[in-house]
C-alpha cells in the first residue's frame, strides 16, 4: 500500500502530498467543499429566481389579438395531431374581435404528417416545405416558410411535440401585449418516461438555468438572451426589425440568436417558466437523445474553449468528488473523506430538489453520476465534431460546421 501511495505521489498531476498536510490540506479542503457548494447551489438559486406562470395567475386579455401559430413539422404525425387538437381548444378569453389562425409547414415525411394535417377538423393552412436553399437550417427555413403567409399581428412558432393547456396561448399573448415585449417565450416542463430521459435530462435543465440565467434574460439592462423555440411568441414589427428567420438561417440554436436579434433591435424579453401550461416529451430514446443534445451544447457558434471549459465544470462538480473520496481512503485522510461525502450528499440532494420540480421519480437522483458522465460524452463528441469540422446531424438532415452562422 506505501508503494502504491507513492507512486501515485511522483506521477500525479497534483500535489498529492499536500492534501494530507494537516493546515494546508484542511485549508484546501475547506476551499474545495465551499467551491462544490457554490457551484451545486448556483442551479438550485437560479431555479428560485426564474419567473414562473401558473394557470390561476391568468388574467384577461386586455385587447382583441390577431394570432398566427406557425408549426414546422417531419415525420411528426402523431404529435402534430396532438398539438392541433389543443390549439382547437385553446380560449383566447372573452375578449371579442381576437382571432388565431394555424399554419402547418410540412417538409418530406415517411409518417404521413402532411396527410394528418390536412385531414384535421381544426383544418389548417398546410404549406409543403419548399426545397431547403443551401445556408438555411430545414426548422428555420419552415419557420420563414410561415412567417410569409401568416396574417397575424403576433407570431407564435411553436414544435409539435409540445402539449398546450387550453389558456397557453392567451397567456403567452397577454404577457406579451400587457408587458409591451417583443419576445415572450415558454419554459415547457419536460415529461420523462424512459431511464435514460430521467438519468440526463434534469441536469439538462440544470445547465441551460446556468448558462442563460433566464432571470437576467428578462431585465432590459442585461445583454443576456435566450428563448425556448418550443413556444416562442414574437410581435410582428419585432421579429421583423430582428430579421426575422433570415437573420438567423444557419443558425443550429435558432431561438436563442432570434432572442439575441429582437434584444438588439430594442425589444424586451420574457422567458417564463410554465409547467401548467406547457409540456413536451423532448425525446424517445437513449439515440435521439444524444442527437438532439450533441446538437444544443455545441452552441449557436462552435468555441473549442467552451467545449472544455464545460467539460472540466461538469467533472469537477459532479465526479471529482468520487475521486477524491477513493484518494482519501488510500491515504487515510479523514477531513478528504468528510469532505468529499458532504460534497456528493449535497449534490444528491440538489438533483432529488431538481427530480421533485420536474415531477419525476426522485429516486432517479442516484444516478446523477451517470448523467454526468452522459454529458462529458457529449462534449467529447461536440468537441471532435468542432475541431475536425464534422457535421452537425438532426432530424435526417446534416449541417455543415462551415454553414454555421452564415
């Protein structure tokens, strides 16, 4: 065991030994204890500061609107039916005059999605996708595709696999007209039914808290932005002034540089947190998942640096712990495996608070280490796609890392 030990001293990239000293050791314990706990807690107090909306804090519209709900789908037939049945039973309130029309674009599909649309009894507009021009991303090129025939004074894009309570849509129209915002979006509550989607998709939450902090987001003196293309209601003179689509047409991550576009051009955000209002199964299974997600951490804009700056931000927060707790058994430091203890409970806690907000099974809890390691595998593969200029892959379509942005 004394060989192993030192071993380990002479080849580490850390000073070992001076873990075990017992000032400098404490000392660095307690720096690295107050560290985990800062980090672990930012999640848990950005959670706090979010807005949220419920369905009792509703009120009336203020004045008639004149809505267009622009839905882009591919082999989405069963959501898409979903989705339209709500919006044929959305109340936009008592106010006369307000009018919603819906725009289905469809591009090429194997499930029969445009046959579904057309034979809706709600009865939309269903626009075949036109072919993608090179530079564009097929759901911004849809979504374009549907701001050209919509009629409304408000835009609301909106995906089809979401599910919208029947007073969703007034309430995203109130909060827009009422606070006199460009860009109001929905924070949807994620339904998770599979392993893998309750083991990774909570600390998905987690990391769009802390990266975008919505909070600041919605005050108009903070450069922050971001939006959740799922439910995302713009003003008409807003989006246009932003650019619209166009604007942002090679853009994987449209909705956040759409937001980043209407706040530049002057208008206000505010991005809600509405688990009454909206939901949505964001993925099916373990390969989708890893799809969609290797898709949303590489960014609006590929960065190496911010590729390994996550990647070394995850593992110190949520695995390093695990390291060091083997490091202290093996060299009989007890404050080491206090300390690491403290560190792993605090975090189970924080991810069983985060299980419980998501209504999902708390017990799911445990396995953060394993989602963890889930989304260093994703950074891996984002990085490589980066660096080697691979394309990015969604929905059967790919992107070229050189298109990205242009």
């Amino acid at each position: 065991m004394s060989l192993v030990r030192d071993n380990l001293a002479a080849f580490s990239f850390l000073p070992l030994g001076l873990l075990v000293q017992p000032v400098t050791g404490t000392l660095l314990a307690v720096v690295y204890l107050f560290l985990i706990l800062v980090g672990q807690g930012a999640a848990l107090f950005l959670a706090l500061k979010t807005p949220s909306l419920r369905a009792a804090d509703l009120p009336p519209l203020e004045q008639p609107v004149s809505l267009s709900v622009i839905i882009p789908a591919k082999d989405e037939a069963e959501d898409l039916g979903r989705v339209l049945d709500d919006l044929g039973h959305q109340d936009l309130g008592a106010e006369k005059g307000s009018r919603m029309e819906v725009i289905v674009v469809c591009a090429e599909s194997k499930d029969g999605t445009e046959e579904r649309a057309r034979q809706h009894p709600l009865r939309p507009l269903v626009i075949p996708e036109p072919p993608l021009p090179p530079g564009w991303v097929g759901k911004n090129w849809a979504c374009h595709t549907g701001y050209l025939r919509a009629q409304g004074d408000l835009l609301l894009f909106l995906d089809a696999d979401v599910r919208l309570a029947p007073t969703a849509v007034r309430a995203a129209a109130t909060e827009l007209t009422r606070g006199g915002h460009g860009l109001v979006t929905f924070a949807a509550r994620v339904v998770m039914k599979g392993f893998w989607e309750n083991v990774v998709l909570p600390m998905y939450t987690q990391f769009v808290l802390t990266y975008f902090m919505p909070h600041r987001v919605n005050r108009p003196d903070s450069r922050r932005a971001m939006a959740n293309g799922q439910f995302l209601m713009v003003s008409r003179g807003a989006y246009e002034r932003a650019g619209g689509h166009t604007a942002v047409r090679g853009y994987v991550l449209e909705d956040v540089k759409l937001a980043e576009r209407v706040k530049s051009a002057g208008g206000s955000l505010r991005v809600l947190w509405a688990p009454d209002l909206v939901t949505t199964r964001m993925y099916t299974n373990r390969h989708e998942m890893f799809e969609g997600l290797v898709k949303n951490v590489h960014g609006t804009e590929f960065r190496a640096w911010r590729q390994v700056s996550f990647f070394f931000g995850i593992f110190a927060l949520f695995l390093s712990p695990f390291l060091i707790l083997g490091l202290a058994f093996l060299y009989l430091s007890l404050v080491w495996v206090l300390v690491s203890l403290v560190a792993i409970s605090v975090t189970l806690l924080k991810q069983a608070a985060f299980q419980h907000a998501l209504r999902a099974p708390p017990a799911y809890a445990l396995t953060y280490p394993l989602g963890a390691a889930f989304y260093l595998a994703l950074l891996l593969r984002s990085l490589a796609n980066g660096l080697f200029r691979k394309e990015v892959r969604w929905k059967g379509r790919s992107y070229s890392m050189k298109g990205e942005g242009a």
